[in-house]
C-alpha cells in the first residue's frame, strides 16, 4: 500500500502543462538564440560596410587632395595671368592714348600743310603775276630806250622827264628783284618748312602705321588671352561642378556612414538587450532543466517504484492463487 501511496505523491507532482510549458520555452530560446545569430551576422555586415565606406571616403579624399591642389594651382596661375593682362591693358591704353594725341597733332599738321600749300599757291601766283607785269615794263622801256637811241634825228641825252622816268623804272625794277629775291627766298623757306612737315608728317605716319600694327596685334593678343580666359572660365566652371558632384558625393558617403554607425549603435544596443534577455532566458532555461531533469529523475523513480508494485502485485496475485 505504501508503494501505491508514493506513486500517487509522485504523479501528483508531475504536471503534464509545465512540461509543455518548458518545451515551448525551449523553442522560443532556439529561436532567440537563431535571431541572436542573425543580429550577430548583421553586425558584422554593417561593421564591414562601413569599414568599406571608410576606406572609399579614404579614396576619395587621397583622390581629390591632388585635384584640389591642381585647381588652386590653375586658379592662381589664371589670376596672376588677369593680372599681368590688366597690366599691360593699362600701359597699352596709356600708349593709345598717347598715340592718338600725336594723330590728333599730325592731323592738324595735315590741316596746316593744306592751308600753308593754298597759301603758298596763291602767293606764287600772285608773285608770278606781278613778275609777268615788271617783265612787260621792262620790255617796254627797253623798246622806248632802243628807238630814242638808234633813231638818226635823236643824238643828244634823253630829256629829264624821260631820265627821271628810267630812273624810276629802274628804280621800280631793282625794288621789283628785290622783292622777287624776298619772295624767292620766303618761298624757300615755305618749301622747307614743307619739306619738313612732310618729313614729319611722314614719320608721324610711320609711327601711325606702326601704333597700328601694335594696336592690332595687342587686340589679337587681348583676343588670344581672352579666349583662353574664357576656356579657363569654362574649364574652371566644370571643376567647379566636379568638385561640388564630389563634396555631394563624400557628404552621401557620410551621410551613409553615420547610418551605418546609428545602425551598428542600435544593433549593438539591441544585442546587449538580446544576450542580457538570453542569458536570463538561459539562467531561467538552465532551471527549467534541472527542473525537467528532476521531474525526470521523478518519472524514472516511479516508473522503478510501478515496476516493482507491479512485480510485487504479481507476486501477492501468484501468492493468493496458490493460497486458493
């Protein structure tokens, strides 16, 4: 009786629903532990994707620092070439302007040529015509003189009127040479004078000539310098963009970097939760299986302790039989 009592005790203890109980957890463990694994391998793949990003931000930057430094260089070189152009646009225009004073002064040389030519005509005309005139006097006090002396009648001494009119005219005509000596002599000078202008003239238009030459090759020159000032100006506008397309791109590879970081954080902080949460599922598993390895333990007892009723329950039966 006392077997069957201690069998009823045991039975009593073991609880078929806990068993079940700790089945379910130890599943919901293997899940934990599976998830664990995942985050684990999670981990792992953003640490390595953001070692990966470091390494491209690395590249990227060991790539642009000589870019950079090209761009600067260009910028510099192109500045001190402006500057240098601004320069010598000054000096050039100093020149222009200089240059234009002395055309300014060569064409009022010009005008004053033309006035002293007009001039100079009118009084050769002038001088010619009272020459013309004095000529005609005296060829006709020669032709008087020559028939008072060779006619026959006529020996004596022209009268003194007729002297006093030779005298005049010899007089008129001595004043007439002097003044043609004046007039020659003043043209001389007037033709000199021109002779000089137009020596002048004719240097000043040579260094015209030459003002421009050096004008138009300065405008080729400023032209050259302002093409390759507009390539420059194009060239450094597209490294402008590349540069911006490139600080777009390192502020994106940031940008994914610190994702990653606040992901690899929050992943973190999820593991530390999942393994504290594990190891007291663990802690809470590991007493679950003493527990169930006593229960165990128990279900073996009673099952020797059943074995041995029964071998008993058979015995007392073969007894009672034979005592029939």
């Amino acid at each position: 009786m006392w077997i069957y009592k201690l069998f009823e005790r045991h039975s009593a203890t073991f609880n078929p629903l806990g068993v079940e109980d700790i089945i379910n957890r130890e599943s919901v463990f293997r899940q934990l532990q599976d998830d664990h694994e995942d985050l684990q391998h999670a981990h792992v793949d953003s640490l390595r994707h953001m070692g990966d990003l470091h390494r491209h931000l690395d590249h990227l930057r060991s790539q642009a620092m000589p870019f950079a430094k090209f761009c600067q260089d260009r910028y510099d070189a192109l500045i001190e070439a402006l500057e240098d152009s601004n320069a010598e646009l000054v000096e050039s225009r100093s020149t222009v302007e200089e240059l234009e004073e002395k055309l300014d002064r060569v064409s009022k040389l010009r005008e004053d040529y033309s006035e002293l030519q007009a001039i100079s005509k009118s009084t050769i005309l002038c001088l010619e015509d009272e020459i013309d005139t004095l000529k005609r006097q005296v060829q006709n006090l020669q032709a008087q003189l020559a028939a008072l002396t060779s006619h026959p009648d006529l020996g004596s001494p022209p009268p003194t009127a007729l002297a006093r009119l030779l005298f005049n005219r010899d007089q008129e005509r001595i004043a007439a040479r002097q003044r043609d000596q004046t007039q020659d002599q003043s043209l001389l000078e007037v033709r000199q004078r021109l002779k000089d202008r137009d020596q002048d003239l004719s240097k000043a238009q040579q260094r015209c000539q030459a003002l421009e030459r050096s004008e138009a090759s300065l405008e080729a020159a400023a032209l050259q310098l302002q093409r390759q000032i507009s390539a420059q100006d194009r060239r450094i506008t597209r490294l402008q963009e590349e540069r911006d397309q490139f600080r777009a791109d390192c502020h994106e590879a940031q940008s994914e970097r610190d994702q990653a970081v606040t992901k690899t954080n929050s992943t973190s902080e999820r593991l530390g939760k999942v393994r504290a949460e594990l190891r007291a599922r663990g802690n809470h598993v590991d007493s679950m299986r003493a527990n169930i390895s006593r229960l165990e333990q128990q279900v073996a007892d009673l099952q020797t302790a059943r074995t041995q009723v029964d071998h008993q329950f058979v015995s007392q039966k073969r007894e009672l039989a034979a005592l029939r």
